[in-house]
C-alpha cells in the first residue's frame, strides 16, 4: 500500500515526532513513504524526512546539535525579555504587591506610592513597546539551521517522495500547500476554492514555506514567500491528514505533537505535572492536557493564565480531532490510519531543554511500538509503563536541575561559608537566618536514587512484558546516569558524583552528606 507520513503542529514538541520517525525508519516504513505533510515545526520536520535516505540522522542533527536549550533554536528579541515576567507578575502578584504596599504604608507612604508610580509607568511603556512589535522570538536560527548544508534540503526538491507544507495566507486567509515537483496537483484543484497551491523550485523558497507553516502569531513573525505573507499552517491544518489522502496514500502515520484529550483515559501521571512557563511567555503545560480534577470554581486556585491555557489546549485537540475526522470522511477512504500522540507533554509549548528534548525523543519512540507492535493484549499496559517512564524521568531530571542550580546559587551567594572566623565575624547575619543562605539540599539526591530506582524497575517490566526493541536506545542510562542538562558544560566545576550512585558530600554548602550506594 502506497504509505504516507502526516506531521502536526506544536511548537518546540515537534522533538517527539523525531523519536517516532527513528522508530518508522528502524522498521522498514519510512524509506519507503510515498509522501510526507507537515503543518507549523511538522513542516520543518517534514522537509527534513522529504530528504530520503539518511533523512532521521539529518533530523537528529537539526535538533541536537548544539542545542542545549530554547535560545539554541528559538532566541527571545531583546524587548520582550521583560514582559513575560511583567506580565506573570501583572497576573499572579499583582494583589500580593498591593497588599504589601498597604502594609509599608505605616513605615514610608511617600516612598511607597513613589514606587507604585514609576511601576506603573513602566507597564505603560512596556505595554506601548510590546503593542509595536510582531513577535517575541526570532526564527533566526531556526532558519540557519535549515540552511546548513548538511541537510541536503536540495534532495527534498528532487526527491520522488511527495512533500507538502501547509501555512495560511495572511491577506485572503486560504490554506496553502506549498509542494515539490513529485507532489502531483491536479489542474482542477488549482482552480478557485480554499485552498491554494505553490511549487517551491529551489531551497530559498523551500526554507521560506517551513519558516512561514511555522510562523505561531506572536511567537514569531509572519513570513514572507514570494512577495505574499504567511503565518502558521495550523491556523486552517493542525494535522494535514487530507494531503496524504490527496496523494493517494493508503497507509497514513499521523504523528502528533500534543496529546489527545480522550474521556475516559486515564490522566497524565503526576509527577510530570508543572508550570513550564519558563519562556517569559504564557505557555501550555503538561497540566493542561491531562483529563484533571482541577477545582475551577471561584473558590479554587485557577486564575486568568490557568483558565486561558486550558482553553488552548482543548482548541487544539478540537481541531486536531476535526482534521482526522475529515480526511476518515473523505471520498477516497483510508485502509489504515494510525495515530500516533505523546501521552505526556514534556515541556512546554515553546521551551526546550536538552535533557527534556531527549526525555520526549525517547517517548515517541516508545509510543510508536505502543500504537504499531504491541500486543493488542499488552497494549494498556504498554502505554502506562510508558506514562510512568517518561513522567518519572521528567520528575528526575526536575530534581536534578534543583541540585545543580542550588550549587551554582550556593558558591555565589555565600562564597565566605566554609571560612569560620568569617562566619564570626557575619555572627549578626546567621542570628537573622542568613546563614542558610547558599546551603545545598543534598537529599534531594535520595529523592532522585529513589525514582532511577522504580525507574529501573519499570523499564524491565517493560523489557519482560514486550522485549528490547519497545525501549529506546542505551535504556540502562536513564537509570544509572544524570539526565542531559543545559549547564552541563559547567559540570566540571560543580562537584556533583560522577553518577546519582556516587557519594556526594559538599561540606559545609551541603545540608547533609549522603552515603554511596550501591547500583541498581
């Protein structure tokens, strides 16, 4: 059956389908595809894969090297480094603030209100600058990286496998698919209706219609391709099931970036649950795609950026359930269509870190042999251990960052805490609570020990119930060693054991000294 690859939108996510797409290339699928659509980071993805052979070490490249976190692929502009924090600061403390304020009212009343005066000028300032601009961050690099010769993105344009991208025109709103010359259009389709067609003939203009699919509104700029803006495909095609079909594929992938809201399953594990908003924007969390038990009521907790983030993820997978709906209702039925989703959101919408790329590599790895090669009897059973595999490494690698960050805060806030006749001296310091400045909660390392080990003890559950192949590549790490970091390269100067099983004593910056133990 002639096959085709389907990718969806969803930001820095978009590293989950390489994990799938290494897995379809193991397994004698993808060498073989007949074509391969992309909307928004799939697009990028998918003219990656467009390449051919060697197409998933190309892809591995783009996303790996030397990217250790989101300014790698993704840099903030300069001006919008501020209004993130602003604005979370406007949402979630702005009633703290006041109530602060308030209290000092008794002790300095001018000075106070003289601060409020010169914040609030300081938002209107912002607020003006931000209103002027057209995007928080730059596709800069995303663009350069696409340019990189090693790509070989030429030998999508002379590839035999049929390649479609798909992003919204900015002026007439129409869906365009821009194509290469073995994505045949028939003449009739070309004609009127919503949707337009667009040959891409040389790399410029192929890099041009990745960058424009990509082009999230206010995450980065609309882009232009022959002389006509564009913005994100998924604004018209979250997931371009209907160019597969129009291709005349009979066997279709479609890997996701963002799990389904799907009623009656199970909710995502709690130890991945946290605000990923680390980017200074809004951004979806792993929370907000989980069938959840959250008390939305005006007793509960949930504020203007729960609420709005909720409402994003529940958007999405509305149309992502109406584009696989259709292309299922279509003239020409599909014999098969698998769907293959993340069933845990490992960062956000738009962060990125190296451990936390890795972590969702290693997913969509595991939920493709979920969706294609597990035991129907197995199944359930595969797709928990994967929930608890991928959560609990996402928890690790959480506890991790605290340890290093810890140590790297501890050596500069405190550098004089080892030297005692200094700690006399600063006697007036520690009596006000000081002292605990810059000390390094090293039992978090029990904390970490404990999850590698059920770590362990589900990836063998999993070797035993359906064998290696349904594991990622050099498994046993994710045990035995740390997770990748975005500060590794200064490792070598935070004295961290050469493994989680190693002893760990930092002295007088640590809380404790925790003995070695043995491997799992």
């Amino acid at each position: 059956m002639p096959t085709g690859i389907v990718l969806g939108g969803g930001g820095t996510l978009g590293d989950f389908q390489v994990g799938v797409l290494k897995y379809l290339y193991k397994k004698g699928v993808l060498p073989h595809i007949k074509c391969v659509c992309g909307t928004s980071i799939g697009a990028i993805n998918a003219a990656i894969i467009a390449t051919g052979d060697g197409c998933t070490a190309r892809l591995e490249k783009y996303w790996e090297e030397d990217v250790n976190s989101r300014v790698d692929l993704i840099p903030q502009h300069e001006w919008s480094d501020t209004l993130g924090p602003l604005l979370e600061a406007i949402f979630r403390g702005v009633v703290g603030s006041w109530v602060y304020a308030m209290g000092c009212l008794a002790l300095d009343s001018e000075h106070t209100f003289s601060d409020f005066r010169g914040a609030i000028k300081d938002m209107e300032e912002m607020f003006e600058l931000a209103r002027k601009q057209r995007a928080l961050y730059s596709a800069e690099l995303l663009e350069k990286k696409m340019y990189d010769d090693t790509q070989d993105l030429d030998k999508a344009l002379k590839s035999d496998i049929a390649l479609r991208i798909y992003a919204t025109d900015l002026k007439t709103g129409a869906c365009t698919c821009f194509h290469n010359k073995a994505c045949k259009i028939d003449p009739e389709k070309k004609r009127g209706g919503r949707k337009e067609y667009v040959l891409c003939d040389s790399r410029e203009k192929l890099v041009k219609a990745a960058l424009a699919s990509s082009a999230i509104p206010g995450i980065f700029s609309p882009a232009e391709v022959d002389c006509n803006w564009y913005i994100d495909g998924s604004a018209r095609e979250v997931v371009p099931v209907a160019g597969a079909v129009e291709c005349e594929a009979d066997e279709i992938y479609a890997i996701l970036c963002l799990p389904r809201l799907t009623p009656g399953e199970d909710s995502v594990v709690d130890y991945a649950t946290e605000d990923w908003s680390t980017s200074s924007v809004f951004d979806i969390r792993t929370e907000d795609f989980s069938t959840n038990c959250m008390d939305w009521s005006s007793k509960g907790d949930r504020d203007l950026i729960d609420i709005a983030n909720r409402t994003a993820a529940i958007v999405l997978d509305e149309l992502t359930t109406g584009d696989l709906e259709a292309a299922k209702q279509s003239d020409k039925p599909i014999k098969c269509l698998k769907v293959i989703d993340p069933l845990v959101p490992v960062h956000g919408f738009a962060q990125l870190n190296i451990g936390l790329l890795k972590i969702n590599i290693d997913q969509g790895h595991m939920r493709a042999f979920d969706e294609l090669d597990a035991p129907k009897a197995e199944r359930k059973r595969c797709k928990q251990l994967t929930k608890e595999i991928t959560s609990r490494r996402v928890a690790i690698w959480r506890d991790e960052h605290k340890l290093i960050e810890q140590w790297a805060q501890a050596t500069k806030q405190w550098p004089l805490k080892g030297l005692y006749p200094m700690r006399i001296l600063c006697l007036p310091l520690m009596l006000c609570g000081w002292d605990e400045i810059g000390a390094v909660d090293t039992t978090i390392l029990s904390e970490i020990r404990r999850q590698k080990k059920e770590l362990k003890r589900f990836a063998e559950e999993r070797l035993k119930l359906v064998g290696i192949t349904s594991l990622p590549e050099n498994y046993k790490d994710i045990y035995r060693n740390w997770e990748p970091h975005d500060l590794h390269h200064e490792m070598e100067d935070i004295p961290l054991p050469r493994t989680p099983w190693d002893r760990l004593d930092l002295g007088r910056l640590g809380t404790e000294v925790i003995p070695k133990e043995e491997l799992p």
